[in-house]
C-alpha cells in the first residue's frame, strides 16, 4: 500500500472498492486502516457491514457496530445496520438500548429505526408494540417505496391480531 495516502484517501479507497463490488480489496484496505488506526469508527462501520452482510459473521460484525457507535455515536448510518443484526438476533436489550441512541442522533433514518422496532416486537409477537413502531415508522416515512413496506407490514400485523384473537376464542368456547 501507497504510504502517500492519508486515512482518509485510504478510507475512500476502500468504499469506492466495495461500491464496484471488489469486497477483498476494499476488506484489505480497511484492515490496513484498523491496524494503523483502531480508532478510525467509520473503517470498523465498512467492516460491521462486510461481515453482517456478505461474510455472515454476525459476532464480529456486531463488534464493528459497536466499537463504531462507540467511537462516534453522532455518525448516523451505523445504527440503522447495528439495529438491524440486533433485531435479527433478537437482542432484546441491545435492540433497546441502541434504538433509544439512534433515535436521538440527528440524521438517523427514524422510519428505518422504528420499522425495525415494529419488526422486532412482531418477531416476538408483541402485536400491540409492533403496530405502535410501524405506525411510527408511518408518520417519518419520505419515500414511496418504504411506505408501502411499512403499509404490508401494518396489515400484516393487524391480520395477526385478528388471527390471534380468533384463535383465542375458539378455544376458550
């Protein structure tokens, strides 16, 4: 590697790599950029992203997530891909913890935030909190396309809860 590259030409380096698909050398880059800099959050962001997402090493991608919000919990796009693997493992108090963090970081996509809440909540079939996030994630909603994601899921939910009632009753009788 160049050492004429500051971290930051290194880091952009790395994401122009994994933006045309070259996920090997952009994963070098950065493991360059933590070996010189541990300190460098958006470097163990790029890296949580590889390891959730292509390798599916969920353990050390949650550790990037983490160490990145820990390093710099006023970068945004972090906490929508942290919640996401939190809420894929069901990490109940993680899933807390890290969704009150997000939504009180500017910038933070807070539709994204609470879709995953209501996503989480509906995965454990808490129907009420589940319809209480989606219809959240409604209200923040600015993109067509979520809306209608956000609108499956809010019917999705309340058919559960219709199921789920008839289902009550009819053995109860």
């Amino acid at each position: 590697m160049d050492t004429d590259y500051t971290i930051e030409e290194k880091y952009l380096r790395a994401v122009d790599k994994l933006s045309y698909g070259r996920t090997t050398k952009g994963l070098k880059l950065l493991n360059e950029i933590i070996n010189n800099d541990p300190l460098f959050a958006r470097a163990h962001y790029q890296l949580g992203i590889i390891h959730y997402y292509e390798m599916k090493d969920y353990q050390t991608a949650g550790y990037h997530f983490k160490t990145c919000m820990e390093l710099e919990p006023s970068f945004p796009d972090n906490y929508t891909d942290y919640l996401d693997l939190l809420v894929f493992l069901n990490m109940e108090k993680l899933v807390s913890n890290v969704s009150v963090k997000a939504l009180n970081t500017p910038g933070v996509d807070t539709a994204e935030i609470y879709s995953l809440l209501g996503l989480f909540y509906e995965k454990n079939k808490n129907w009420t909190k589940a319809l209480l996030n989606y219809q959240k994630a409604f209200m923040e909603v600015t993109i067509n396309s979520d809306k209608v994601d956000i609108e499956q899921s809010l019917k999705r939910v309340r058919s559960k809860m219709k199921h789920t009632l008839a289902y009550t009753y009819q053995v109860t009788e």
